[in-house]
C-alpha cells in the first residue's frame, strides 16, 4: 500500500469499507484468480449455471457478486 493510500485509509476510520468497483481494477484485465475460479465454480454448481473459466478479474468479481445475491450462496448469517 502506497503512503498515499495509507493516509486515506487513516483519514475514512478503521471501519471504512471503501472498495473501488471490479472495472476500475488496475488487475481488473488479468485472469481470475485460482481462489475466485474456485468460488465462482462452487457458486455456479449452486446455481445450476455454466461455470466460464476464461473471465478476467473483475468479470469474476462481478458475476460472484450476481450469483452470490441470486443464491444467498456464501452469506453470513445475521
């Protein structure tokens, strides 16, 4: 983390939970992740829908946020 970042962080509060959305990602064109794959798989099985291995990141991100609303897959309970 930049120091930059550091002093925004410290200026919003420990509890801040300020996340940049999935296509303003700077590694939002790289492949997904092993963890995201992974999920995102287990997500679809859940769902009875196509798992698609060949998303970026922040395509990734986007579709578990979907499936995850959709399904209530992986929430904390309240």
């Amino acid at each position: 983390m930049s120091a930059r970042n550091r002093r925004q962080a410290r200026a919003r509060g420990p509890h801040c939970n300020v996340q940049k959305a999935p296509d303003d990602w700077v590694t939002g064109c790289e492949r997904m992740t092993a963890a995201q794959a992974s999920y995102l798989q287990r997500l679809c099985e859940h769902a009875g829908e196509a798992f698609e291995a060949r998303l970026n990141k922040a395509q990734a991100s986007k579709r578990i946020h979907a499936l995850q609303a959709r399904t209530a897959f992986g929430r904390r309970a309240s």
